[in-house]
C-alpha cells in the first residue's frame, strides 16, 4: 500500500496514460479519439512534472532573495528542477499542434461523408 | 564564415523560408516553385558543403548561440548524419523540381500551402539527423511527423482517414520517445546526447534505462512501420497526393531507421544494445518477419502504389534485420541499403507519379502497353526496377550482398533465406510490371479511357517530371559504380565499433 500512496503521481500518470490509451484503440467516434490521445499526452505532461520534485521542502525556483550581482549562493536543494517544466511547455504546444491537425482532418472528413463515426465514413469510402 | 554556418543554415534556410512561403505565394502564386527550388538547392549546397567538411576534418559540433553543450543544444555532424543530410536535402530538391505538373493536376487550389508544409517536412527530416539533444530530436520528430499528416490529408478520396489513423499511431510512437527521454533524464539529468552516452554506461544495471530503451525502440518501431506496426503505412502512402508521397516514402521511415541506429550504437553502447540484452535477436526476427511479410503482401496488392508501400515495408525489414545481425559487415550494409532504399524507394514513387499524372490511375493495368507509350519514363523504371531486385551494376545489389555476407558469417541462414526470398518476389512483382508494359494485350487500359490509336503513340511525361526521375535512375547506378569508395571514404566512420 506504501508502494501506491508513496509514488501516487506515477499511478495516476500510468492510469491516465491507459485510459487515453484505451480511447484511442476502442472508440468507434473520431473526436473521441481524438480526446484519448490528448488525454495520452496530458499523462506524459504529469509524468515529467512529477520527475521534477525533491525531497524535503523543496519549492518553485523563484529566487526572491538572489542578488542580481551574482553575490548569493542559491542552494539547488531548496529548489525543485525548473528544467522539465521548460520542456513540457514544448510538448504542450506540440501536443496542441497534433490537436490542431487532428481537428483539422476530423473536419475535413465532417464535410466530406457527414459523419464522424469511423465504420460509416469507411462504408461511405468504397 | 559562411561554411563555419552551414550546419545551421541547413534547418535555418528551409524552416525561414517554409515561413515565407505564404508571402511569396500571396505575391505571385507561381513564385511558389522557383522559391522552394531556391530554398532547397541552398540547402542541398550547405549541406554538401558540410559533407565535405565531415570527410576531411572530422566530426562537427556546432553550438547554437554560443552555448556550451550541456546546457545549449548541439548540433554534432558524423559521417551518419553527413550522409543522411545530403540524401534529404537532395531528394527534397529533386521531389520539388518534379512537383510542378503533378501539383498542377491533382491540388490545383492549394500548392501554396502544400509548398509550406513541404518545406516544414524537410525542415523536420534535417532537424531530426542534424541534432545532438534528444529533446530537440522529438520536437522536429513531431515537426516533420504533423507536416506528414497534413500533407498526407490532402490526397484522394480516403485519403484524410488514412491520415487520421497516421496520426494516432505517429503520435503514440512520438510519445513513446518522449517517454523514453524523460525515464533518462530522470536518472542522468542530461538530455545532451553525447553527455547521456558518457554517464549512461554506470547506470546499464538500471531497470529505468532498460524501460526507457524499450520505449525509445517501440516508438521508433512504430514511426518506420516495423512488420507488426505498419499498418498505418499503405493507406497513408497510397492516398497521399503523388508528390507527398514521393517525399515522405523515401525518407521518414529511413529517418526512424537512423534514429533506431543512433539511440543502438551512440546513446546506448554497442555493447548494451547487442550483448546485455537480447535486442538484436529480437530486432533480426522482426527484419525476417517483416520481408516476408511484405513480400507477400506486395504479391497480393493490384495497385501499383500500394504495392511500393509493401516493398517500402519489406526494405524496412532488410535494413531492420542487417542491424540484428549485429557485425561489422551487416550493419556496413544496412546503412548502405539506408542510402540505397532512399534513392531506390525515391525513383519507384516518382515513377508512381508519372503514371498518376498521365494514366489518372495507379492500377497495375494502367501499365498496359505503356512501353510503347512512354519509353523514357519505363526506361528509368527498368533501372529502378532491377535496383530493387538487386541486379549487380546497380546499387542495391552491393547493399543486399553485404547484408548477406553479414549474416552468412553470423551463420544466419534464416535471414539469408529471407532476403532471397524477398529478392525473388520482387522478379515476379517487377517482371510482372514489365511484361504487361512490353505486349499490348489488347485490353481496355486505363478504365477504357483510351482509343486504341492513342494506345500506340508516344506520349511521354512532361521534362519537369522526366528529369528528376532520370537523375535518380543516374544516381542509382552511380551509387552501385562508386559504391566501394562511398563506404571506404564514409559508410566504414559510420558503423560502429562492435
């Protein structure tokens, strides 16, 4: 039980990948792929947060005491590591660039066969 | 100056002026072609130039902005990526001279755009090899990978599901890698790809670097359609506007292949991918599964397109299967078949095209008589053709022939078996081809569009098109000609110190 609670994080990011997972094999709709695959790439957003965090009272590298004279040691302890944040704010835009072309071919297909169901538009195709 | 810049100007030049195309566009629409022509050729000139310096100086590290490389994202350039940057660079520049006639007649209304993404694909292939960041490298994975997409979702009837199911897959792939790029950071704190390689080797004990290996080879395995995962390929390839096609089949699963080899041999040491884990067995029965695979495939396919895509997946297989091989020779000849497969897989789409754009369909019947009709176009096709089957003069014999030796001295006869086997089912797919195209069987070629007397006159594809599939078929040859040097003066840097 430790083992769960200690590393709850993790869990959530595995269950979270698994349903988006899930979504994107199983639904038949296209926005509803669409939305387990944002949820795919949402989990993997939380797992490089997670991978971020220290322990013993670390915080947000906001350094309100540094002397802007380089005259302060900043003790890289105190502070969580800034570093994976920074990349998933690439993988947010990224992941709203996949969203955007997924939207974009799901529309296209809307005005073409009148349906976003995938059995139907493939009927509809031969 | 300059040539101290031409790595950067490399990505640089097509990503501003994949920009700019919309301007150029919105200025005059037929301003579009000469201007990609333009970006590209600057780009195949920059990177010939960094070839050059490759094979004289040594490998290359460029520091963008100045700042140093555990901190700053590096650009590092050895005989590997070299090649692979001139092979792009110059079938992009080759696709683009043959888009104009093909572009004209299937998205007449939307060339702007599809030049824009055209230039941002390329922008991502050449981002993907150049860098030495493994987080870069999944940004321009996904740059060139969306560009895919759209580009894909612009083609026939079908075409946007195909890319929508692309899309899906490419994105857990791409995911996967990220996956994998962060389980090593989370135990390294780097992302710098020769930093990683230095501090990893302490850690192969690790069961985070053997998850994130795994992750790294899925999502690889998917983005060059391994057998099993393939099954996004033929649709997305066959539906693709011609000139898409002709772009991305030569180039994106070979780019997943060089990614496979760089995260094998210099994030992971050899020694890790090949004697720690049992990888390259694995690897080797995926290669064997996926040309016979393929080649069956390809045997049941009346498209001619589709039936490239299944060729396209069983050359995934050889390149995949001469890596598992795992000695010297095998993998000297995977990135010769590498270089070989883009040019070869360059030709056979570009020909693909010729035939869309002239017979309106891609039908094998469409090749009825067509000898007759256009001989220069079929005369390419030929070279083409036997490159493929691995005829010796040309270069994909010498590709197959290291591949065998390889796996002769492994004492792998299975994989022999199979690139026999794939060879010989690429005689009956091709002699199939050329059989119909030399006799006029009399039959209603091209859905009875055709009188007969237009059936016997020479109606060749426009110069535009012409060229460009002539310079492949050349450079096929001359690939097979100079192949001893090509692997003396770069391939030999490539392979790795097993």
């Amino acid at each position: 039980m430790d083992f769960i609670i200690a590393k709850y994080n993790y869990w959530i990011y595995i269950t979270l990948m698994m349903i988006g997972f899930y979504a994107m094999i199983a639904k038949n709709n296209l926005i509803k792929k669409i939305i387990g695959m944002n949820i795919f790439q949402t989990a993997i957003i939380l797992f490089f947060v997670s991978i971020s965090y220290k322990r013993g009272g670390a915080t947000l590298p906001i350094l309100t005491d540094a002397d802007a004279h380089g005259g302060h040691v900043i003790d890289v302890a105190q502070y969580l590591n800034p570093l994976p944040h920074v990349l998933m704010l690439t993988a947010i835009v990224v992941s709203i660039a996949t969203l955007g072309v997924a939207l974009a071919i799901a529309i296209m297909m809307y005005r073409k066969y009148h349906t976003l169901e995938e059995d139907e538009i493939l009927k509809a195709i031969k | 100056m300059i040539v101290e810049q031409a790595p950067v100007l490399i990505v640089v030049i097509c990503l501003m002026s994949a920009v700019a195309t919309p301007l150029v566009g919105w200025l005059k629409r037929e301003l579009c072609y000469p201007w990609v022509i333009l970006a590209l050729l600057g780009s195949t000139l920059c990177s010939v130039v960094v070839l050059n310096t490759v094979m004289h100086e040594g490998v290359i590290h460029y520091r963008l902005g100045g700042w140093l490389p555990p901190w700053g994202i590096e650009y590092v350039i050895d005989h590997l990526n070299a090649m692979m940057l001139v092979l792009i660079t110059g079938s992009a520049l080759l696709v683009a001279i043959y888009s104009k006639r093909s572009l004209e007649a299937e998205l007449p209304d939307r060339t702007i755009f599809f030049y824009t993404l055209y230039l941002l694909q390329v922008t991502g292939f050449l981002g993907i090899v150049i860098t030495g960041d493994v987080f870069n490298l999944y940004v321009f994975l996904e740059i060139a990978s969306l560009a895919g997409y759209a580009l894909i979702a612009t083609g026939e009837d079908g075409a946007p599901l195909a890319a929508f199911r692309y899309l899906i897959l490419g994105t857990v792939g791409a995911c996967f890698y990220l996956l994998g790029v962060g389980y090593l950071y989370m135990v390294t704190g780097s992302l710098n790809l020769a930093e990683l390689a230095e501090i990893l080797p302490r850690l192969y004990g690790s069961k985070v670097i053997l998850v994130a290996f795994a992750f790294f080879m899925v999502g690889i395995a998917l983005k060059m359609a391994l057998f099993p995962l393939h099954l996004w390929l033929p649709d997305a390839y066959t539906k693709a506007p011609s000139v898409a096609g002709a772009l991305i089949a030569p180039l994106m699963t070979k780019v997943a292949v060089y990614i496979m080899l760089r995260v094998m041999f210099t994030l992971f040491r050899p020694y890790f991918s090949i004697e720690l884990l049992p990888v390259t067995k694995i690897l080797l029965y995926a290669g064997i599964i996926a040309i016979f695979m393929g080649a069956i495939m390809a045997l049941a396919q009346k498209n001619f397109k589709r039936m490239l895509c299944y060729i396209v997946i069983a050359e995934v297989g050889y390149m995949v299967g001469g890596v598992g091989v795992a000695n010297t020779v095998a993998i000297r000849g995977a990135i010769l078949h590498v270089m070989n497969d883009v040019v070869m897989t360059l030709g056979l789409f570009a020909v693909a095209g010729i035939i869309a754009y002239k017979m309106k369909n891609n039908e094998l019947t469409a090749f009825d008589a067509i000898f007759k009709k256009m001989p220069f176009t079929m005369a390419a096709f030929l070279v083409v053709a036997l490159s493929v089957i691995g005829v010796p003069p040309t270069c994909g014999f010498f590709s197959k022939w290291y591949l065998i030796q390889g796996s002769i001295m492994a004492g792998n006869w299975i994989f022999v078996g199979a690139l026999l086997f794939s060879s010989l089912v690429n005689v009956i797919l091709f002699f199939r081809i050329i059989e119909t195209g030399y006799y006029d069987f009399g039959a209603s070629g091209a859905g009875g569009a055709h009188s007969h007397d237009e059936r016997s006159v020479v109606s060749e594809a426009p110069l535009s098109m012409l060229i460009p599939t002539f310079v492949v078929a050349a450079a096929i040859l001359l690939i097979g000609l100079y192949n001893q040097s090509i692997i003396t003066t770069i391939i030999d840097f490539a392979v790795p110190k097993l």
